[in-house]
C-alpha cells in the first residue's frame, strides 16, 4: 500500500509545536479549573469555561451589530497605552481576539495572511486576550507585562503588518467581542459593528470585504446568544 505524507511548512511546524506546548498542562493539580475570575488557571476544553464564565460575569456584554465599539483599554507591544479610534482612523477594520493557545486562531493565521494581501485598505487588529488553554509552557497572565511578552511571541507567526494589541487583565475589550477564544468583529469607518461571530471564519470576512457595499442590515451576524449556545 502506497503511504503519501504530507511535507510540513516551517511555518506550520513552528504553529503546530507551539500550540500543542501551550496545550500541555501541570498534572496533578487538585481543586477548581476555573474560580468564576476572568484570568484562570487551567481547564479542559469539556469545561467549555468561556460559556460558564459569561453566564457568571454580571458585566458580560458583548458589542452588537449596528453599535460603536467602544474605546477598550488596550496597550501596544511596548506597553503603551493606546486609543483604538486613533489606531483604527476611520477605515474599515477587522477586530479578532487571538491567543498563543488558541487553536481556532493559530489555525487560521495564514488565510488571514491573506486576506491581508487581498486588502490592504483594511485595519487587521489582533486583540491579545486570555489564554484559551493556559498550561505549564503559556501560563495564566499574572501581569501585563507577561501577557505583553506572550503577544510580541505571537507577533512573529503573524503578516508583518497585522497590528497586535493587548487587553487588559480584566478581559475588558474581550468582553466587548463576545468573550470567546476567537471572537470576531469587523467594524465600518465610523467604527460601528457591521458583522460579529463567536468563531473567526476567514471565507465570510472575505465575502463581507469583496462586497462591503452591503449595509450593517444586511450583514449576517453569527454571535449567538447564550441561550442558542451548547451546554
């Protein structure tokens, strides 16, 4: 029987051990996954801990569709505060929440490489937030300082021109987005929300960018409710 391998990129190796690292977990540990605290310390992806915590969190408040998004408090690589509005500068942008441990995000890096390339008008934000599987290699954040050095890390996998912010500790502009590990938004020049999925999904933000003439009321949004969420 013929066995075809697949060649693996650098690039996809680098992607590939990174994660796994980040995926591996301190054993042994007793006691809670998650405390009801935005920053946790580690969990099984069968916790489905983003949907517990935003049923926990009274200020859970996802932006939605046809609102501003509003001014979270974000900082640059250098740990400089930074306006979003200035950054943004009324052109049309796309706001992705991302992680080193975020395997949706790490997954997809490339095709929004891409798309990138395709529009190069466009403002493609990376918005550093909790890590989706904190463990013994990418930790919990315990300071900005360290979730800024975790973001400049990421920085290296991404196009040389994607912008890399970091949120806060609190998770303040992740809440914005929808509070999932790679919650998307893309946002007119006037900054208001015209699309929003729990899920970055490169194929629809392609389709909305070939065609933004649509209005907000006729782009799709795909941030579901809690209530429309599995258990």
């Amino acid at each position: 029987m013929n066995i075809t391998y697949h060649q693996i990129t650098p690039h996809e190796s680098s992607l590939s051990v990174l994660t796994m690292n980040a995926l591996t977990t301190k054993r042994g540990n007793s006691g809670r996954r998650h405390n009801g605290h935005y920053n946790h310390l580690q969990y099984k992806s069968s916790d489905q801990h983003y949907l517990k915590q935003a049923s926990i969190d009274q200020n859970f408040r996802s932006v939605k569709r046809g609102e501003i998004f509003p001014n979270a408090s974000l900082v640059d690589l250098n740990g400089n505060l930074v306006n979003l509005s200035t950054i943004i500068d009324h052109r049309t942008t796309i706001l992705e929440a991302g992680s080193l441990t975020s395997p949706s995000f790490m997954h997809h890096t490339e095709q929004i490489d891409r798309l990138q390339n395709l529009f190069p008008k466009v403002n493609f934000i990376t918005i550093y937030v909790q890590e989706a599987y904190p463990g013994f290699k990418v930790s919990k954040h315990k300071s900005l300082r360290q979730k800024i050095s975790y973001a400049r890390k990421l920085k290296t996998y991404l196009h040389k021109d994607r912008i890399v912010l970091v949120d806060s500790l609190e998770g303040t502009a992740h809440n914005y987005l929808g509070n999932m590990p790679n919650s998307c938004i893309l946002l007119n020049n006037e900054q208001r929300v015209i699309y929003r999925s729990n899920w970055c999904k490169p194929c629809d933000l392609e389709t909305l960018l070939s065609g933004l003439i649509l209005s907000s009321h006729d782009a799709p949004d795909h941030g579901e409710t809690l209530s429309e969420l599995p258990n």
